[in-house]
C-alpha cells in the first residue's frame, strides 16, 4: 500500500489538497525508543464507516423503505449502497 492510499477511503487525485488541513487521525503504531508516532487518517475513516455500518445493520428491518445508489444492475434486480458500506439487493418490479 502507498502512503496515498492511506489519507481517504477512496482514491485522492491531488494530494496538495491536504496541506494545511486539520484532520483527525488514528495512531496505529508508537516506538517510544525511536520518538516514532504513526497517524493515519484513512484508519479513522474506516473506523467512522465501521461504526455507520453496524449502527445501520443494527436498525434494519423488513417492510422498511430504504433508499440506495445502484451500483450494478442485474437479471434479477439491482445491487444497491445503502450507505456506509452497506449493499442490499432488491428485485426489479
């Protein structure tokens, strides 16, 4: 994995964009003996949509409406993003 992989969930074309930035951050590694901190920005984002995701999963319920994104039709339907990491499927009607 790059280092600008490790700044968005999501591919980043123009990294000067984060210059100057105040961003939260998730330490994932310290070396104490080296003065060594590691920050990465992309773990707190995953943590953030971890946290959506199983908030939403824990709210679902059949009969409920939901709406989504289509994110690849198929023969007997539609894959949909429900939102933070969440894909449903639904039959075309």
């Amino acid at each position: 994995m790059n280092l600008i992989s490790r700044i968005a969930l999501y591919r980043v074309e123009n990294i000067e964009e984060s210059v100057g930035q105040k961003l939260r951050r998730v330490g994932t590694e310290a070396n104490e003996s080296r003065r060594n901190l590691v920050l990465r920005r992309r773990a707190y984002y995953e943590r953030e949509r971890e946290e959506a995701r199983k908030k939403l999963l824990e709210s679902l319920e059949p009969g409920q409406v939901y709406e989504g994104t289509v994110r690849k039709p198929m023969d007997f339907g539609a894959f949909v993003d429900l939102g933070s990491g969440v894909d449903g499927h639904g039959r075309a009607v």
